[in-house]
C-alpha cells in the first residue's frame, strides 16, 4: 500500500483505534490525553473557561497538577473544541510555588537541582495559559515577584484569585 494511502487510512480511522495515550495537538510531549467515544458533546463557540487548584510538587519531576492543565486543553483541542475557546487558569500556592520561579531562585531552594516544570511552565504560558500565585504563601515562603517566572502573576491570595476568576466565568475543577 502507498503510504500516501496508508496515511489517509489511518487519519480516517475512528479515534478508538489509538491505544494509549497520544500527545498534542496544543502540547507535545506533556499534557497527554487518551481517544474516547464522547456523548456529552461541547457546543460550537462555547468557550470552557476552566481553573485548576495546585499545591503539590515532587523536585526532579514535572508537576502533575500543571500536566493535568494541559492534558485539559489537548484532549478538548483534539475532539474539535477550538483553541482559541479552551481558557485555562492554574492557581498555585504550596510547594508548587517554586516551580514558578525563575532558574537561579530555583536552584537557591532545591540545592541547585534544575525545575523539571520550567519549560512546561514557558510553553503553556506562551500559549495563554494563566499561572497566578497565592501571595499568602509566597509570602510564607519568602518567594517574591521578582522570583517568578516572566508571565506567572501573583494574586493578593489563593481565594481572591479564585474569587476572581469564577466571576469571570471560570469553573473550578473538582479533583
């Protein structure tokens, strides 16, 4: 078979074909999501405004929470939701606040071990993915502005930025 052909065939197969998880369309390599035969289908032009709660962090590894935020906009991108109508927010406070700083504060707090979220952070950020700090615990921790990562905001507290964020139409994700 031409591999033209072979191309088309498998493009045209349905999603249930693909075992496993696959990367992308936003995000390779992170943020992997798995095919599934969907019921509950998204309206066109319905822009999902979602925001995930994260605390937790394991140094030497890429935050899961953060990956979980990506995994969110690959897996609707993939399914027909447009880009540009997939709005994500990640609320830091906790450890997860030092993979939001910028390499040399990183390495200050983690015996100079290298932020195994740094480029995650930047891709997701370019893409408009919105970081935003609590600053309570920032604060706590004695991180300050100018630690962040360029991009990363930081909000007076974890619950103002919650507050802020449902008015604007964000909905809490719930695990």
């Amino acid at each position: 078979m031409r591999p033209a052909v072979l191309a088309l065939l498998l493009l045209a197969s349905p999603a249930t074909a693909i075992d496993g998880p696959v990367s992308g369309p936003v995000f390779r390599g992170f943020g992997t999501h798995t095919p599934v035969e969907f019921d509950v289908v998204i309206p066109k032009g319905m822009v999902l405004r979602h925001v995930y709660d994260v605390t937790a962090a394991t140094p030497g590894k890429r935050n899961p929470g953060f990956e979980t935020a990506a995994r969110f906009i690959n897996s609707h991108v993939a399914n027909g939701v447009a880009e540009r109508d997939v709005a994500v927010a990640v609320v830091v406070h906790g450890p997860a606040i030092a993979e939001l700083t910028k390499p040399e504060a990183y390495a200050a707090r983690s015996n100079g071990a290298a932020n195994a979220s740094e480029a995650m952070v930047k891709e997701m950020l370019a893409k408009g993915v919105r970081f935003i700090i609590c600053g309570q615990a920032a604060n706590a921790m004695g991180v300050k502005k100018a630690d962040l990562l360029p991009g990363v905001e930081l909000a007076i507290s974890a619950s103002s930025a919650h507050a802020v964020l449902q008015a604007q139409g964000y909905t809490l994700n719930p695990f």
